[in-house]
C-alpha cells in the first residue's frame, strides 16, 4: 500500500464517521465536532488530489479557503448551541423548535 491508498481509506473513515455520529446524535456539540471531522477530510482529499496532480500550491490554498470556511460555521454553530444551552439547559437539537425571534 503507498501513502495514497493509506491517506484515500482514511479519508473514507473520517467522512463515514462524521456522517454517522451526525445521524445518530441529538446533542449539538457532538454534531459541531462531527462536522468539523468530514470536514477535514474532505480537506485532506484536497490536499492528496494536489499531490497527485503536482499542483500543491493550488490544492494548498483551496484548503486555507475550506479552513476559513470551517472556522466560521463551527463558531455560528457554537453561538447557536450556548444559545441553546442558556435558554433550556442542554443541547439537545429537538428544542431548536423553540427558539424563535
């Protein structure tokens, strides 16, 4: 196996997993943390498709732009859980229902 396979199998794992726990969880923090893991994957897949094609530089500022992009959902995600958490006591995803204005 070369550092290719290696590093497409994982990104496999981490994308499998992120999907998973986000259809088997309720609770908004594991959701953030689930999303943010695909979401290094799928970085990680840019940066191998880079490496592959010989074109690094391109394939290195795609993932600067997904880091940034990453960066700004998890924290809008993380406002919306304290948010949660301040006005019901857990962050359970069942009470975004009731939240309103």
């Amino acid at each position: 196996m070369n550092v290719s396979t290696i590093m497409l199998i994982a990104g496999v794992v981490l994308i499998l997993t992120g999907c998973f726990e986000l259809i088997r969880t309720r609770n908004m923090l594991k959701i953030i943390i689930a999303l943010e893991l695909a979401i290094k994957a799928v970085s990680m897949f840019i940066t191998l498709g880079g490496w592959l094609n010989g074109n690094m530089p391109v394939a290195e500022s795609f993932v600067v732009s997904v880091i940034v992009i990453e960066v700004v959902v998890a924290t809008v995600l993380a406002g919306i859980a304290i948010s949660i958490f301040h006005k019901h006591g857990t962050m359970d995803i069942r009470n975004l229902r009731n939240l309103k204005g």
